[in-house]
C-alpha cells in the first residue's frame, strides 16, 4: 500500500514540476478534482450500504489496519471534495499576481504541498487509526507548514510557521501516545479498540491524551495560539482551506472518540462536560478577540476559533442528553454540530477568499486603510455580505438552521429537566457568542466596504477576475440550499449523528421536519418580500430624476474620511472592559498630546495580543535558543571532531542493540 502510496506522489511531483508554470494550477486542479469525485462517490455509496471496505494490510507497528467509508467519514469528505475544488480554482488568480515574483520550482512545490493536503485529509478520514493514521496526519501537517511558506521572504511568515509545526507536533506527540497505549492494551490501534479500552481500563486519561491532540489541530482553547498567526501569514486560499476544513480532523477524531463510547453513562456523561466546558470558553475567548482584531485575517482566524466552540457546545450538549436519556436532545446537539461543521468549512472558505479578493488588490488586510469598497468591487462585497449574513446566523442562510438545532436540543433540556443547569450555561454561552458575532462582522463589513474610502488604493482598486468569483460562488450556492431548503438536509445529517451516538434518527426528523418547513417558508417569505419592495422601489424611481449628494452632516460641513469609524472605536465599548484582561497592547505610533493645540499628522495603530499566547506560545521559542546555542557549540569546523561524533553514535547504537534496549 505505501509504495503504491509513493508511485502516486511521485507521479503528481512530476507532473506538476513538469508542467509550464501557467498550467501547474490545472494540473493541480485534475488531480484534485479527481480525488474530489473519488470521494463524493465513495461518500454515496457509504450512505447507501452503511460502509465501504476499500483496503486491508498489515504494520509492524500496529498491527492490521483499514481504509474504509462509513457514515461519518462519508460526511468529511463531502467537506474536503467542496472546499479542496473551491481552492484550488480560486488559487489561479491569487498565485497569478506571484508568478513573475517566485521561482516555477517555487509555485511547483506550493501545488504539490496543495495536492498533498487535500489527499492526506481524505486518507485521515478513512484511515482506521494506528499508523496509516499517523502517516496521514503527518502528512498534513507538512504540506500545510509548505503552504503557509509560501512567502518565506517575509520574517513574520517564517515565524508563525515553525509556530505552527512546533504546536502541531506537539499534539502528534499526544496522538502517539494514545495509539500506543490503546494497542498496548488491546493489541490493535483501531479506533473500535477504544470501545475495549473504555470497558477494561480507566478512560479518562486516554480521553484527555487524545482530546488534546485533536485539539491542538482544531483551536481549542488554550491550544489555539498558533491559528491567529498561521492564516495572516498564508495565502487567502491555505487560510480557506486550513480553517474551513483541516481544523475539523481535529472534530472528525472527537466525533471517533464519542462513537466508541458503548453506553456507559457515566463516561459519556464525564466526557460531554469536558467538550461543553471547553466549547464555551474556546467559543467566547475566539469572538471576543476576534472582535478586538483590526486586520480581517486575524478577525476570521479568532472567529475560526469562536466556531470550533460551537461545534464542541453541540457535541457536549449531545453526549449530556444522551447521559441523562434524552434521544431527543443528544440527536439535536448532534445534529447541530455536524451541520455547523459543514457549514462553517462553507462560510469561512468564502470569507477568505473575499479577504484574499481584498489583499490582491490592497495589499494589506488592515481595515483603518479601507472603506467604500462595495462601489469599487461589487460582486466581492455581495459574496461577503451573504458569508457575513451566515457566520451570524441570520436566516435566511445555513448558518441559522445549524445553530438553530443546537438551541432546540439546549431548550428541550430545560423544558423537560433534563441537566437544566448544562443546557441554561449553554444557551447563555451560545446567545453571547452570536451577539459578539454580530458585532464583530458588522464592523468587518461596515468599515471595509461601507462609508468612503480612507486611502488612494481604495478609489484604485478594481473586482477580481471570474474565476475567483466563481469559486466563491461553490459555496455561497450551498449556502443558500442549505438555509432555503432544511428541511432536506435534516435526513442525512441525521443519519451520519445516529452512526455517531446510535441514536433513533426517525425521532429527530419528525421532530425537526415542520420546524425546518417554517424556516424555509420564512426564508422565501422574506426574499420574496425584499424583491418586491425593490421592484416597487424601482418602478416609483424609474420617471424620478435622481440626484446623488453627500450624507447629510447635521449641520456640520466639513466632515471628512478620518471621522468614520475604525475598527479601535467601533469596538470600544468591548476593548474597555475585556481588553486588559484578555490581550496585551502593541501600539505603533503615539496619540496626540493635550498640550500640541495645533497637532501635527500622527500615525497611531493598536494590536491586541493573546496574553495566552505570551504565556503558553512563547516557551519554546526560548527553548529552541537554548538548544541552538548548545548545537551551535558542536560546530567546530574541525573533520577530525566530526568523525568522532559519528563514531560516538554507532558504539551507542551497538551498545543499545546489545542491552535490548533498543
């Protein structure tokens, strides 16, 4: 299986580094697209035969091992097939403006590593655990650290690069040792061995071992430090793709975990609190960060962070309910997180490229130096005003009806008594998230395409070409089916959250079926009244000779860009109380003095930092000094020194062998 596994990858490099340096994106977007109709078949046949075998073999580490489609893997791949298609067209353009900048070997290896994370996500999905596992999760963590290189030139690239293959590898260390010790215990490093280990061992530890190494990948708090500083630094497209779908293997390995609990109670009512408690504080530390950001991708990377919370409120409020024997409320939780994961790899994959439509043009993603770009790029603020609409979870998209079931399950709770105190905390956590939410990207849209442009590039700025448009496109048309039509996708995602917790799915679609209705009737009921208050409005206008003028000023005349709001007063209110608590401030520039009457031009920016990641994010780069200085010791320039240590280090290696010990 691996050498075949390396034919393949051999065969993409060379075809891609083969490739004239303006067809390597079609290349890519084959071999793509082919994995991608792959998957969506296999996903198919998985939902109608309940599992597709694919393959069989042994390891030497772990024993046998499979690739397989179940009903859950089936759902993942349905994200990865839509996202991986979706990036891969929208990089044509993006990677365009780099062509004459980079090498062809430069754009050569950014594909392949394009290539290689979309394959290494599907294998990780079908892969049955142990080695094959690992293998593939490596994998993905070094084509995404390949693709965040991309402009290696830049010192703050090269930064939260290492930042991120450090705090990954150190989640890999987790999921090592939880592979280990299942087949210690068990002899095999399945993920159905976790059923086993549940019963005969102590789970908990073992729960905590691989839930931080899920973690670490998904953003869970304090895990998540090194996605803020990871998507500024790549492409619009990785960030697309990073946070739209790789963070969610972390989920995927959680859903694992959670299916191989075998009605014990107690452990899956012990397991929901820790995943409801995390999501409540990942969710509230995300968004409200992400409302202090000033720079649109650090804002999306924070609220990439907030969404993971909601997911893991959905998944705790599940295991909670089925522990306390709510079919109802376990499926409804459930069911609302696995939409939610669909639906947040939709919205943020969009939000990103409208944000890496907005870099093309800006060259920055400060929001200070915009505003007005609605007039100047039409179809980009269209598109982010329906990914805006839906990551606040505003009907009539997809993002309501996700967060809308997780509601149901959290109100169901409380009517019936069920953990009255866990689904109160919940439905208090998740209304505050989707208030700061909304404050969040209503000042993301408002300062960036609203109001008038704060600098010259604005006016100079001009819309993509289509096929960025039209990339974006793929899963704004998703978007809308999801939020118009509910009602149809409630069976399906039934299904894949019966194959999860083994509830009763025909409980769930009878019970959501005429409350999706509503909402797809009310979502018509609302487009269709907008059309015609504008058709109404353009017939009265149509003989009306319209003049354009400035806002009106209440009086004052001589208002000018620098009054607007920025993204520092637009949140003020927030900053003033959380702030300090919450981040540390770097301001560049100073304010104006009491005592300059005539002010000079100043330049004044603010920052807010993670004060988690000053605590918990900083140690290592302090530990990689340490070792480099003691390495940088050995470099004597001397052969004779040099041959030494290669002897020292074959008479350890015998002496080990020797002993056993190795």
């Amino acid at each position: 299986m691996y050498l075949y596994s390396l034919l393949v990858v051999a065969l993409i490099i060379a075809a891609i580094f083969l490739t004239p340096v303006k067809r390597k994106v079609w290349v890519a977007t084959a071999f793509i697209g082919m994995a991608a109709i792959g998957a969506i078949a296999l996903s198919v046949m998985a939902f109608c035969n309940g599992k597709v075998e694919l393959t069989e073999f042994a390891t030497s580490l772990f024993g046998v091992e499979r690739l397989s489609v179940d009903i859950l893997s089936s759902l993942f791949l349905c994200i990865i097939a839509i996202a991986s298609i979706a990036t891969v067209l929208y990089s044509r353009g993006y990677v365009a403006n780099y062509l004459k900048r980079f090498s062809p070997a430069h754009i050569s290896m950014h594909y392949t590593a394009l290539v290689a994370l979309v394959i290494s996500m599907m294998f990780v999905v079908m892969s049955s655990g142990g080695f094959s596992f690992l293998f593939a999760w490596e994998l993905m963590t070094i084509s995404s650290f390949i693709l965040i290189l991309f402009e290696a030139d830049r010192q703050e690239v090269r930064r939260a690069a290492l930042n991120y293959l450090v705090m990954m590898h150190i989640g890999f260390m987790f999921l090592v040792a939880g592979f280990v010790l299942l087949a210690n215990h068990t002899g095999s490093a399945n993920f159905e061995a976790l059923t086993i280990y549940f019963k005969e061992c102590n789970p908990l530890p073992i729960f905590i071992i691989f839930f931080i190494g899920f973690g670490m990948k998904s953003g869970v708090f304090p895990m998540h430090i090194w996605l803020p500083e990871a998507h500024p630094a790549a492409p619009s497209h990785v960030s697309a793709i990073m946070s739209g779908v790789m963070i969610k293997t972390g989920i995927y390995g959680i859903l694992r975990l959670m299916q191989a609990i075998d009605h014990d109670i107690n452990l899956l009512y012990n397991i929901g609190l820790i995943i409801l408690l995390s999501g409540i504080v990942t969710g509230l530390w995300g968004i409200i960060l992400a409302s202090m950001q000033n720079d649109i991708k650090r804002l999306l990377a924070y609220s990439s962070i907030e969404n993971i919370g909601v997911i893991l409120i959905g998944l705790g409020i599940a295991a909670v309910g089925h522990a306390a024997g709510s079919n109802l409320i376990g499926m409804c939780g459930m069911c609302g997180a696995l939409l939610h994961t669909l639906n947040h790899s939709l919205f943020k994959t969009m939000l990103f490229f409208g944000a890496g439509n907005i870099y093309s043009k800006l060259h920055t993603t400060s929001m200070n130096q915009m505003g007005g770009l609605a007039k100047y790029m039409p179809l980009t603020a269209i598109m982010m005003m329906i990914a805006t609409v839906a990551i606040c979870a505003l009907p009539p998209l997809n993002g309501f009806v996700s967060e809308l079931l997780i509601y149901i399950g959290m109100f169901n709770g409380v009517s019936d008594g069920h953990e009255l105190l866990y689904s109160v905390g919940g439905i208090i956590a998740l209304s505050l998230i989707g208030g700061m939410v909304v404050l969040a990207f209503t000042k993301l849209y408002g300062i960036v395409f609203l109001g008038s442009p704060r600098t010259t590039h604005v006016a100079e700025s001009e819309e993509v070409d289509g096929l960025r448009i039209a990339a974006m496109a793929i899963p704004a048309t998703f978007m809308l089916l999801i939020g118009l039509f509910p009602q149809f996708i409630i069976e399906p995602i039934s299904t894949v959250a019966g194959g999860v917790t083994g509830g009763d799915k025909s409980i769930t679609i009878e019970h959501f079926t005429p409350t999706l209705q509503a909402v797809s009737i009310a979502g018509w009921t609302l487009i269709i009244l907008i059309a015609l208050l504008y058709t109404l409005k353009y017939r009265a206008q149509r003989r009306r000779k319209i003049e354009v003028g400035p806002t009106w000023g209440c009086g004052f005349t001589a208002t000018n860009t620098r009054m607007q709001y920025t993204g520092e007063s637009y949140a003020e209110g927030v900053e003033s109380i959380l702030a300090k608590a919450m981040t540390k401030e770097h301001v560049d520039g100073r304010t104006i003095d009491k005592s300059e009457i005539f002010p000079t031009k100043h330049s004044y920016n603010i920052r807010h930092k993670d004060k988690v990641d000053s605590l918990l994010g900083r140690w290592w780069v302090r530990l990689m000094h340490r070792i480099n200085e003691y390495v940088m010791r050995l470099r004597t320039g001397r052969v004779n020194n040099y041959i030494t240590f290669a002897l020292v280090f074959l008479v350890a290696v015998l002496l080990l062998t020797l002993f056993n010990l190795m």
